[in-house]
C-alpha cells in the first residue's frame, strides 16, 4: 500500500468519526456566533465604556441596545421632602437621571449616525406598570424605527416587575406607540411563559431576547410560541474573561453583552425593531372546535344541543305507580272497614255527597271502594245542580275510568283555554 493509499485512508477514518455538522433546524440553537454571516447586536447601560467608531469595523455589529429607563420615574419635587437625607437622596437620584439621559441621547446620535439600528430596553421593577411604560417612553423617546424592550430579568415579583404586570406595560407601549417591545428574560422564566402562555397571551407572544450563556439551548429552549429567538444572549461578563470569550468586537470591554441574530446584517435591518407579535401556537393538549372531552357516564352536561335526561329511573315508574295505588286502595279500605266503628271519623260532606250521586247501599250491605266506585260512576243530575257538580262528577268518572268518561259529562267553562 502507498503512503498516498494510506493517508487517504486515514482522512476518511477521521472524518467519519468527527460529530457531523448541526441541521439547519438546530444551527440556530448551537454556536451560531460561528457562522461569519450572523448578525451580532450589542447592549451596554450608562457605566459601560466603549468605543463606537471602533465597534463598526466589525462588518457583523449591525445594532446597539442601550439602558433606557429603570422601574417608577425619578421624584421631581425634593424640596418637599421633609427629611434632609432623603432630600439628598432624591437630589442625587435626579442627577443621575438627568447624566443618564444626556448620555443616552448623545450615544443614539452617534451610533445612528454611523450607522447602527439602535434600541432601549426598561428595567422593570416592581411598581405602576403602567407610569413605568410612560415613563420609559418618555425617557427614550424612541422613534418608529427603534426597538423598544422590556427587561424582566427574573421571575420574582418582589424584586422585578411581575407577568402579569408585563403584560400592562406592553399593552400601555402598544397603545401609547403602536407597537410592540421586545421580551428580554432569562431561560426559566422564557420557560414559565411559554408553558402559561394562554395565560399571557400578550406577553408569550412578544418577540423574545433570550438571555443564555452556553453553547447549545437546543435542549431547554423555550419553544411555546416562540420557536425561534430575535436575539440570544449569548456572552456578558458572567461568562467572559480577559483572556477567554465566546465573542469580543473590537472598542468593547468584556462588560458589554454580545448578541446573535438568527439572521444576516442585511435581514436583521430589515426585521428591525421587532416590533409586531409572533403568531400564537395552540397547545397540543387544548381542544379543537366542535370537540368534547370524555366524561364518566354518571355526569350529565349542560351545552348548547338538546340536554342529557338520563331516562333510566322511567324503566321503574309503572311498578312504582302500581304499588303507590295498592297501598292507596288498601288505606282506603281499611278506613271503610271502620266506618261503623268510627262515624264521628267520616266527613259529612264526603256522605252527602256520595248520598246524592250513588245509589244508597242496601241496609247491612258493607260499604267497599268497589261499591263507591260503581255508584259514582252513575251519577245523579238534578235541574238545580250547580255546574262545579257537573265538573266533580266529570274529574271522577276521569279517575276511576277514563275509558268510559267523556268530555261531554264536563261543563263548557272548564274547556276554555
């Protein structure tokens, strides 16, 4: 075998065990700070030092991301604080709003002018969210082209502004602006969101800056609405040394925080701001119009189609009637069996009555529910009956026969509608 032979053979050999190159489908979530033609954005706040006309040498800077406000807008009226070292407070507090901002402003003047897309991010703490979207807006005074975000840095209401809130503040910005910020969070509470995300709808769909220093999110990215990111955070100083970091432009110290866009310099000025919602993705689990779920079958539901009876009690209904009349027939035996021992017990208007419409009973005949029942069934009319007796006689002959009983026995009021 020739060295050339063998050499060749050894490449293939090494080739086939090295790990083959991400898909497309993943090279977004692993190292995409590799690929020379991904657009990298950078974010910094007033105590970072930089250097702008050295950042826009690197042909992938294409924007910068600036602290704009932070939580409930600074007191403007000091002097009515009584305390004198709250006073003081208050006075610094102003100060450093008033350098801030200056600042700010001076920074967009000369990143746009050399070119850059430029945005601002809130701090958002807890408070107003409301004040604090007016606030921000009135600090940065951000113009139609400029992305606005919102930094909820942690999923903890009493330090940061709680998603609940973020959700008003986004709102206020939507109705104050007409678009919408950006969400800048880290992977837990991306995750949190995404999981409960019809319980943010607002806040689930915002384009999402994720905050994450490894090299691979794939397994762990928040993929609810979102199945991409805007923006990943992918260095800051939590993660960059003097000597050693995933990503470094040129005039910037190792405090500044790097980003990566899921698309070129080119595509990423034409995305910018990222001010519109992402389509909304339904959970697997939520149930399709027209569906129900399953119930047990000793549960009955109300809907809008014709309700659930459960008519299975019904199958009992005509033994239930028929023993309800035995014991009602046999009662009334028993009463009659009685009636000589107890007269005093027999109504008087019951025996007048059974006296005018029925036949007497012969004397020593026993008086049965058979023999009331025969005699009601002839009645007796009489010229001066009122028509009620006519009614009476008409419900009775109903009861005992419905058969033999006609409506015609029955006085013409009582077939009025």
């Amino acid at each position: 075998m020739t060295i050339r032979a063998q050499v060749f053979i050894l490449a293939a050999i090494v080739t086939a065990l090295l790990p083959s190159a991400p898909s497309r489908a993943d090279s977004q979530f692993q190292t995409p700070w590799s690929n020379q033609n991904r657009a990298i954005v950078l974010d910094g706040y007033e105590h970072n030092s930089f250097n702008l006309p050295e950042i826009i040498k690197d042909p992938r800077v294409a924007a910068f991301i600036h602290k704009g406000s932070d939580g409930m807008p600074a007191n403007y009226h000091c002097n009515r604080i009584a305390d004198v070292k709250d006073q003081e407070i208050c006075r610094r507090i102003w100060r450093n709003y008033a350098v801030s901002r200056e600042l700010y402003q001076t920074r967009r003047a000369l990143a746009k002018a050399l070119g850059l897309k430029w945005g601002s991010y809130h701090l958002a703490r807890p408070g107003n969210p409301i004040e604090q979207a007016n606030h921000f807006i009135d600090y940065a005074e951000p113009t139609s082209d400029e992305l606005m975000a919102l930094d909820i840095e942690d999923n903890d209401p009493t330090r940061f502004m709680s998603l609940q809130d973020g959700q008003i503040f986004a709102e206020q910005i939507k109705l104050r602006t007409g678009r919408y910020p950006v969400l800048y969070t880290n992977g837990t509470t991306a995750k949190y969101i995404a999981d409960h995300r019809l319980e943010f709808p607002i806040l689930s769909r915002l384009p999402l800056w994720y905050a994450r220093y490894e090299t691979d999110i794939a397994p762990h990215f928040p993929k609810g609405n979102w199945q991409d990111y805007a923006l990943w955070q992918f260095a800051s100083q939590s993660n960059c040394t003097k000597m050693r970091c995933p990503y470094r432009p040129n005039g910037t110290n190792r405090d500044i925080d790097v980003n990566i866009a899921d698309m070129t310099v080119t595509q990423l000025k034409q995305a910018w701001p990222f001010d519109n919602l992402i389509p909304a993705v339904v959970p697997d689990d939520m149930p399709r119009p027209g569906e129900r779920p399953s119930l047990p079958d000793d549960i009955l539901m109300a809907s809008m189609e014709p309700p659930l009876v459960d008519y299975r009690q019904l199958l009992h209904a005509p033994r239930m009637l028929a023993l309800a009349a035995e014991r009602w027939l046999a009662d009334a035996q028993d009463v009659l069996d009685h009636v000589d021992e107890t007269p005093e017990a027999i109504d008087t208007l019951l025996t007048a009555s059974i006296a005018r419409s029925a036949n007497k009973p012969q004397s020593g005949e026993k008086l049965t529910v058979e023999a009331i029942r025969t005699s009601l069934q002839l009645p007796i009319f009489t010229g001066g009956d009122h028509p009620d007796s006519h009614l009476i006689t008409g419900l009775i002959s109903f009861c005992f026969d419905n058969t033999k009983a006609t409506i015609g026995h029955w006085p013409a009021y009582a077939m009025q509608h």
